[in-house]
C-alpha cells in the first residue's frame, strides 16, 4: 500500500493528503493552491519559493535559494518531494485581497477509469467467445465402418457434442486425413460459430491430440496513427501481450483526407494496404512470440479502424469517401480470411472487421459503443471519441444516433501557435494567481516548457474565463495590470513563459486566435450533442452519463472541460474513461459472440447526422461559440460560481 | 434426310434397310450374314467375294478379282459401298448346312442415346441456374440519401427483385463504388443462389449497365484418362463450345493407383494438382476463346471427377483410398473459390465440386446419378459405368446402392494377348461362319487388324460361345475341324488372323487366357449387381431399365453383352447409354440449383457396398465365373435359343 502524507498550505489553511513522493508543486496543484511557477517544474526560474514550517521536504534546494534562506526552511517547490506531513507557507504578495485564498475549491480531476466487465460478461453467461476448440476421440474407421475422415468427425461432435450444421472448409479438409492418423484418431477440433443462429458452425482447424486448453483471439485497432493490438486468451479472457506501433502510412498522409488523396494516385490503395497490414503483421509477430503461443493456435483476429482505415486494410478504394455526399463502400464486412487482406496468420484465421455506420462514424466508434455496452443500457449516454476528428454517440437501448464533429486539430495542439502534442515540455497544467495575474506551469517531465498540448489549453482557457482574464468571447481584458497581456502583430495575448524561462528561447504565449480555434472545435462538439439531442426531442440536462473514449479522455480535466463548454455540467462520477474503446470493442468481440450478432442491428439502428446537412446544426454551432455558452442556464454550477467570484469581486 | 437403300442377302433371302453410302460387309454383319473377312476391311485378304446379282455397288473391284470374274459381278464385300437397292449372292461352301443360314436372327445393336432433358427441366420450372443476373438502375447518392454503396445495391434487390438474405463477397465490396459510378449507378449484379433454402444469395459480381443476357457456366468432367468441358449459356441452357484433352497427369501414372503412388512422393501430390489444373485451364481457354464470352460474364464451374481425381484436383492427399479399410478424406465438399484450386478463372467463379459416396463411387458417378435422374424415378433402374474400373448404382426414388466392381482393364483391352484400346485397326465387330468355323471381322476404320478392342472382345466370345466355338467356362472345342483352333505355349487359342492378313506381322489370336479374364471382369460386375440386389431383398428380374455410360457404354453390343452374362436379359428398348454422365450431371447442375440441393441427400442417402467386404458377393462373383451363368435361368433368351441350335444341330 501507498504511504500517504498531509500537506497544509497557509495562509490559505487548506489541507490535502498526497501520495509518498509526490512532487509539491503538483500538490499544491491539486489542492488549488496557487504558486508562481514559469519553468514547468524544472527548478529554473526560482518563483516557486516556499517556506517549509513544520517538517521536512526531500530536494527543493538550489543555487536560487541563499544558505540564510534554505536554513530558514525555503525551497523551490517544484524541486521538492513529499516524504512525511508537512506544513507550507505559500509567500502571497500583500496586495491580495484574502477573499481570493478563500475562493470556492475545484479540484482537478479526470475521469474515472472504466475497465471493461469480464466478470459480469461471465456471469451473464455471455463469455461465448465465436471460437472455440472441441477435443474428441474418434473411433478408428475398419472392414465395418467406412465413413469418409470428414463425415466421421461431423457425425461425431453431433452426436457426443450436440453440434449440428457444421460445415468444413477446403484447408481443413486438406489436413484432416493426416491429423487424425497422427494420433489414434484423437483430433481437437476448432469451431467459429456463426453471426446469425441461423448460419452454419465452421470446423477451421483441426490439430492432432488434445490442444483443446490452447484458443487465441487477437483484436486489433487500426488507428490512423497508431495501431495497437492484443493477444487473448479465449478460454480464460486474460490478455496475454499487447503491443502498439506508429501505423506505416503515416508516412504518406497524417489524416485520413491525405491517405484518400494518396491512395487515388496510381498504385497508391496497393501501397498503403501493404504497409498497414506490415505494421498489423509486425504487432501480430511481436505479441506472439511475446506470449510464446503456437501461431496455429490463434483462431481468430478482430479488427476495428475508422471508415478509411478499413476500407485502405481491405483494399477499397476509399476515394468517395472525400467527396460529397461522402458514402462509403460499405458499412457491412462478410468475415474475410486473415490472409486475403495480407495478415501473416494461418489459412484458417478468420478477420473479423467491425462495421462501420458511415463515412465518418467508422467500425473503431461502433467498436466503442459495442464495448461500452451503450446499446444495453437505459441510462442516456454521451459516448465521445475526441480526437483529430471528433466523433459522438448519444442513446441508449432504445435509440443511438450519431455523428462526427469537424472539430478540427486544436485538442491534439494543431491551429495553436505554441501548440505540441501531448509529449515532454509541453504545458498540461495551469493555474493563474487572481491578484497578480502571474501564472503556475507544469509541463510533461517536468521540464521547461516548449508549447500547449490539449488538455492544457482547455484547463488555461477555463482558469482564464473563470477568473476574468477572457471574457464569454475570450478575448483578453486588456485593461489588466500585468505585462504578461500585450499586442503581438495585431493579435492579443498573454505569456505564459518569458523566452530564457523555455526550451524554445522564444516568448510562450496563448494567443486570441488560439482561443478561437479552441472555442470552435468545442462548439462544433457540444453543438453536435445539441442536435443530435433536439433532432430526438431531448436535452443535455437529460444526459444520464458521458463515457470519453480515446487518448485525449484520459487527460482532460472535466471541469476544466465543462466551463468552457466542451462537456455539459455534469456530476463528474457520472464521467468514465474507457480508454482505447475500439481496441476494447474488438477484445469484447472476440470474447462473446453476443457482440458480432448484434453489432449487425446496432448499425443498422443507428441514425448517423450529416452535421453539415442538418438545418438546426448552423444554429447551434453559432450558439456554442461562446465560453461555456450563449444560454448559460445550461452551466448551472459555473453559473454559481461566477456569480460568487463577481459578489466578492464588488463586495 | 438420308437415303436409304434395300439389300437382299441370297441364299439366306434376308433383307435389310442400310444408308446410302454404307459398307457392305457392314450392312451384312448388321444383317447377321456371314461372309469370311480377315483383314478387317482393307480388302487384302480377298475372302469376301461377293456376287452382285441386281443392281450395282460402288468400288469393291480389286487385283483379287479376275476381268471375268468382275464382269460377272463379283465383288470384295469389304470395299463395296452401296448406293442402290442391290442383290446380294454370299458363296457358301456347299458342305454348309442350310438350317445354319435360317438361324434366328439377331441384329447389332448398341444402347439407344438418351438426351439431357432440358426442356423437361423448363417445363418442370427447374431451370434455375444457381447463379443469375439481375439488371437494376439505383438512384444515386445525394445529400439527402447516404446510403453506402452496398447497402444502396443490397437495399434495392431487396425492394425491386423480392431479394433477401443477400451477402457481399470482398472483391464485390472492392469493385462496387467504382462500377456504380461508371454507368451512372446502373448496375447488373451476379447473383449465387445458396445450396440450402436456409442459406443466403451472394452477390459475387458486379458490372456496369445491363449484361443480364451475358451469363456463362462451366461443366467439367475430370477424367483418369481425358478431361472434357462445356461452356454453357446459362440463360438459354445451349452448350456454346466444348473441349476434351488428356488429363496431364498421365505421365505420372495410367490408373488411379499409380497416381496415388506418385502423390505420396515428395512434392507428388503439388505436382499432380499443378497439371490437372493446367489441363483444365487449358480446356477453359479454349472453350472461352471458341465461344468469343467475357472471361468476366462466367459465374461458375461444375467439377466432377472420381474420388481420387477431385482430391488431387483440390489438393487433398488421396493416400488413405488405396489403404484398407479404403476411407476418402471427404465426400462433400464446400463451394471453393475457383481461383483457390489454381484455375483461371476470375476471383469471383465459384467452384462447385460434386460429392462423392465413398473412395471407389466418386463424384462423376454421382453426377450421372443425378444427371440420369434415378433418384427421382420410379423405375428400378441399373446404371452402370464400364470404364478402368466399373461402378455401378441400383436403385429408385425410395433407395439406392452402389459399389464399386474391380472389372479390371479387360473392356478396354487390357491383360487380353491382343488386346487394345478402341483405335484405328482394332476388331471391333465379328462374326464366325457355323459350318467351316472362318471369322468375319471389322476393324475400326477398315484396316487390317492390329488387335482387339473391349467391344469385339465380347462380341467374339459370345457368338464363339452361342455357336458352341467354346463351352461354358470359355474353353475351346478342340475337336472342331478347323486350323484356326490350336495350342501355343500350352495355351490355346483361336486364330482370328494370320500374321499376313494384319498390320503386326504376328498371327492375332483370342487366347482362353483372355476369355478367362473377359469372365472375370464380367462376373465382377454381374455378381456386383446381384449382391447389391440381394442384399436389399430383389433380383435381377426386377430390374426396369438399364442406364450405361461411360464411352464403353456407346458400342457395346447389347445382346452379345446379355449372351456372356455381362448385362442381365432385358429388353434391349430398356437400355439406354446417356455418355459422359459426369459431364452431363456437371451441366445439368450448372442449369438447376434443385440438383444441387438434392444431391447431398442422395448421397447421405446412397448405400455403399464394400464388395470385398459382403459376405454374399464371393458366392455371387464364383456364380457368375461361366458363360453366361451358372444359373441359365436368368437368361432365358439365351437359354430358349441355345436349345432350338441344339435341336437343329441334331435334327
């Protein structure tokens, strides 16, 4: 178990318990507690002093901090751990108004993580993986029994095993006369069963003696930039290695639009067909010899990718994808064999490829509400998948429509002048001192600073709207006393790390325009919700749950998120994090065959919304352009809150 | 219409309606008229001077002949062609009794050909081939109508052709947006009909516009020895061109064994499924180029071969079926992609390969069975397939049985001193003169003989044995006054030409040897039907028609047949020869989906008989060691006329 320690910062006289070795700043943090801070962590700048009053702090000491200072117990709290109870007195500047330690706490918090449910899939009895291995020993054909090597084992898993409409495919046929000599007759038998009740049992492998113990499904998302897959155990539901790898033809294109553009040039679809089934065949080879199991062992692989990442895996031409009125091949995929779409696994391997419901509502999303179990609950869910593009679920077993949401790059640091993705130096935290107006950094690595990654420019714009620094259109009140709010070439903004603060040498600042490009991405989502919602007669107060799917949802502070509209106010327990959901749809499918048969109706049933062709859209899109919203009655407990900040500000 | 012409034969006073153009001695085999012939029509051994009494023959004047002799009319039989009513004076030795020339006459004939009856299957709505076209214009793609493609086209068979429970293959997927958008989104699709009622219609092509009156089948019939295929117009039911060659695999071997064999080998069994592939392949170029179709507008072929022919064709090592207790790896097998077995044929052709019933009743038995309709006539019916080995089938709607006999190559002039295949040269009809014990024979082509044919084996062995040449048991009347009888080698034999009258420059003989393996083979087969009759309760007496197929079925003589107890009595109006049976049932599958739903349970339904393994068959087979049979009871033709020659031979 984790040692857990108290901290109490004064003056504000606030208390938090932090895990054994928890970095201070981070604590301080999490307890809403304001220090100066420009480095991102790294112990350069020196404004994070603080003064250690009761116990002891590990590091923290450095050239910044006089021997006089460091014995009178100062140290830079992004250099120090927590290593006991302590007590921290944060040096406020004496113009503060007091009011402002006693502001309304909201502490930082992520969605909750959701593992899926093996457990509750079992006790349902719907751990029915579609493949499954039968052992059984078969009498030895003689002068009196001379039934053909085929017929013999059909008749006799029908009549010891109660299996009936089985058919045999050509390879199986092939190795099943040598198979059963190879060991008395005694043969184990792998069954893919059918979809629909109504189809047939398939024998697609046969394996001498009793290898009945050993059953392997692999599932597999095929993202447009990354490609992660899983090998499962089918008879115990346990993943045994996973393996991820950048998809191979990020290199031609780093969006779907690009590898459309690419795959119409002559000999393009060939080219990243290969190369997508080289990255898939790369992560088959490595979670195989990883979980050293005998490839003839795995029965199955289910795939699941957005609509142009299935259509390239399969090689379809995805060409009128891109062009309006954007239809699809196919939404529907007829089990394939593994190896006719280029998969180096046996001849027996079935490919599995989710369905997708359009265009642009591709089998990883249907994946994802397949995994998440949306289509079984009664509660009203708001699936959310926030990526490069945006792509939104909302129902329940009654209904689910869906759309995507041009949302734009700016939640993956794209159209943002310091924009990063999500990796070291980049800002993922932030708070902003209300009577100094300077800022608290913290980057990934705790390093200084190189740019804006998603999730902090959510948590800026939100601490900035809250506190008055941007108002309702975020732009900047630039009658402010701060230096850090200053004109760059006509365009506003505020710096949030001066240039000898960075790695970059250059001024770090959020502009105006970057705020723009956040508040449309977010209303092109929430609006999307919003008609999704009214086209069924709804609203967001009757969502009863948000399930974020997608890396971004792992990060993103969901506060933070619904002050500045991008989530609706909600109780944030009724928010899950499941992850990787089309990663996790695939594994759920390749452990109950329940899925793939109503994966086939859920599609169907499911409305897909062409925003841009839906005439309330327009509306409610210009509506959401605003920090949260036009109708602030949606955001009830900001709207409190603001109201508190602006009594106390007059009072 | 042909001519025909009135022959009188003097003295016998026999006439006879032959064709304009027909050969003499031909016309007086036909007549059953004896004339002494050895060279087998060439006209060189100069025995079959015939006197011309009324009117003229064409040629027939040879060296042989004298001025005088000539213009008194004299003639060599064997080259006379008749083109007028003629009289016809045959020399008779004057020692030669007059009641041996009124001798009851029985005329040659072979088996009526019986038809494949399409317009039957028309009338009886059966004509449904198992892949269609269907031509349907779809409204196009706009704002307002999303569909995917395949949904589009899925979506609309559904409401416009009452098409339901459709799937798409992947190719289809591949090629459908593209095809759509070449014609404006007309489109005709190919549809494959399931086997069962339960199953779905894929759709497995698709073309741009309307090529509904463009749909071709393939029927192929893979023999040991020859290949033969049909392209067939699916929407009229004509053959549009055919094709036979040998099957390539005969350089690895002569008979199913040696095929097997040399599959056991290293790299054998690839080898021999390489070259039949490459035999068929050529046959389907061929057919294709002859018949001027799109490769792309053939939407099947139909396979039907012998057990071990379809598994060497699909890859399937044969080696069990020549290993007791003699099991197939497989009798039924799954619709396979033709492309997958190496044929040459578009991705989307699917390859329907008949089943078989057990190793030694295979699939080209079963297509005649179901070509031949048995399964679905009243009639107990016997058919018989005479080739390497003979299978034969009994049976009616309500059952039937099968085996397979082990004739040995006798019918096609194996293990015979003399014997040959049916080519240029070979005796293939005979005839013995009762008084001075001389042969008439007739090569094929009308050459001098270079041995003995299957069919002039059984022709002279039953007129030898009806004219008491040799006994029942196939032993010659040694006390006969003739040269022709005499020992070589402790064997003795009969000389049917000598050395100078032929092309081998040996005298040709029929050795007892021979006849006694000409007993075997036809016992083989007799007590083959008797012990599958028996063995359900009944005789041959009950049998209503017999059904011969097989090349040695078109010139068999059917009466000389029924004399060596090679054919049960019957009348011969009851006998008909329907040819290449297995390539009649691959077409005749390729024209109604119905055979292919029955034929699965036919051949669960067929009872297959291990001969070697029925204890009644050794007694039936020791039975059916004589000429005719040991119990003359079952031939009482036979029986009636051997008594009035041997009355007359006494009187």
């Amino acid at each position: 178990m984790t040692t857990t320690h108290t901290i109490k910062f004064l003056p504000h006289n606030r208390e938090i318990k932090v895990n054994d070795g928890e970095n201070l700043i981070r604590a301080a943090m999490e307890a809403g507690v304001h220090i100066n801070a420009s480095c991102g962590g790294e112990g350069v700048c020196g404004k994070c002093r603080v003064l250690v009053e009761q116990g002891q702090v590990q590091g923290g000491v450095s050239e910044q901090i006089s021997t006089e200072d460091r014995e009178k117990g100062y140290r830079l709290a992004c250099r120090s751990t927590i290593t006991g109870d302590v007590v921290i007195r944060v040096p406020v500047e004496s113009a503060v108004d007091a009011s402002v330690l006693s502001q309304r706490y909201v502490p930082r918090r992520t969605a909750r993580i959701r593992q899926m449910d093996l457990n509750d899939l079992k006790e349902q009895g719907l751990f029915l993986p579609p493949v499954e291995k039968i052992y059984i020993e078969l009498p030895e054909p003689d002068n009196q029994d001379h039934l053909p090597d085929v017929t013999r084992l059909v008749s006799h898993l029908k009549l010891h095993h109660d299996e009936h409409r089985l058919t045999v495919s050509l390879p199986v046929i092939r190795k099943l006369p040598d198979v059963l000599r190879k060991d008395g007759f005694r043969v184990t038998a792998t069954l893919a069963r059918p979809v629909m009740d109504s189809g047939k049992t398939e024998i697609v492998n046969v394996q001498p003696g009793d290898t009945s113990d050993r059953i392997y499904g692999i599932a597999m998302d095929i993202g447009t930039t990354t490609v992660y897959g899983q090998l499962i155990d089918l008879k115990s539901g346990d993943v045994l290695s996973e393996h991820g790898d950048f998809n191979g033809q990020i290199s031609y294109g780093e969006d779907v639009i690009s590898r459309i553009v690419f795959a119409e040039k002559e000999g393009g679809l060939d080219r990243l067909h290969k190369v997508v089934a080289e990255t898939i065949n790369g992560i088959v080879n490595r979670i195989v010899r990883r979980a050293r199991v005998d490839p003839d062992d795995i029965a199955a692989i289910t795939l699941a990718g957005n609509t142009t990442m299935t259509q390239l895996l399969l090689k379809v031409n995805p060409r009128y994808i891109r062009r309006s009125p954007y239809v699809p091949a196919s939404t529907l995929y007829p089990p394939i064999r593994a190896v006719d779409i280029g998969l180096d696994l046996r001849d027996h391997v079935t490919a599995l490829v989710y369905p997708a419901v359009s265009s642009y509502v591709g089998g990883d999303i249907v994946a994802g509400v397949m995994g998440a179990g949306l289509y079984l609950d009664d509660r009203l869910t708001l699936f959310m998948d926030i990526g490069t593009n945006a792509e939104i679920v909302i129902g329940n077993r009654d209904w689910l429509a869906c759309a995507a949401c041009s949302a734009g790059p700016a939640f993956e640091g794209g159209g943002i002048k310091f924009g990063m993705r999500a990796a070291k130096g980049a800002i993922e935290d932030f708070s902003l001192d209300p009577a100094t107006w300077e800022p608290m950094l913290m980057t990934i690595g705790n390093q200084r600073p190189k740019g804006i990654c998603g999730s902090g420019l959510i948590i800026m714009t939100a601490v900035m709207f809250e506190l008055g620094l941007i108002n309702n259109l975020g732009k900047f009140n630039r009658d402010l006393p701060t230096g850090r709010i200053r004109e760059d070439n006509g365009v506003w903004e505020y710096v949030l790390a001066w240039a000898d603060e960075t790695q970059i040498d250059r001024d770090i600042a959020l502009t105006e325009i970057d705020i723009e490009n956040l508040i449309r991405a977010k209303g092109a989502i929430f609006s999307g919700c919003i008609t999704l919602l009214t086209e069924v007669g709804m609203g967001m107060a009757d969502i009863d749950r948000i399930i974020l799917a997608g890396g971004f949802g792992s990060y993103v502070d969901l506060e933070k998120a619904m002050t500045i509209g991008l989530l609706p106010e909600i109780d944030p327990e009724k928010v899950t994090f499941i992850g990787n959901s089309s990663l996790m749809g695939a594994k759920m499918s390749s452990l109950t065959n329940r899925i793939r048969k109503d994966v086939v109706e859920v599609t169907r049933s499911m409305t897909n919304f062409e925003l841009s062709e839906t005439m309330s859209y327009m509306d409610n899109y210009v509506a959401a352009l605003f920090l949260p919203h036009t109708d602030m009655d949606q955001f009830p407990r900001l709207k409190e809150r603001m109201a508190q900040r602006h009594g106390k500000a007059k009072g």
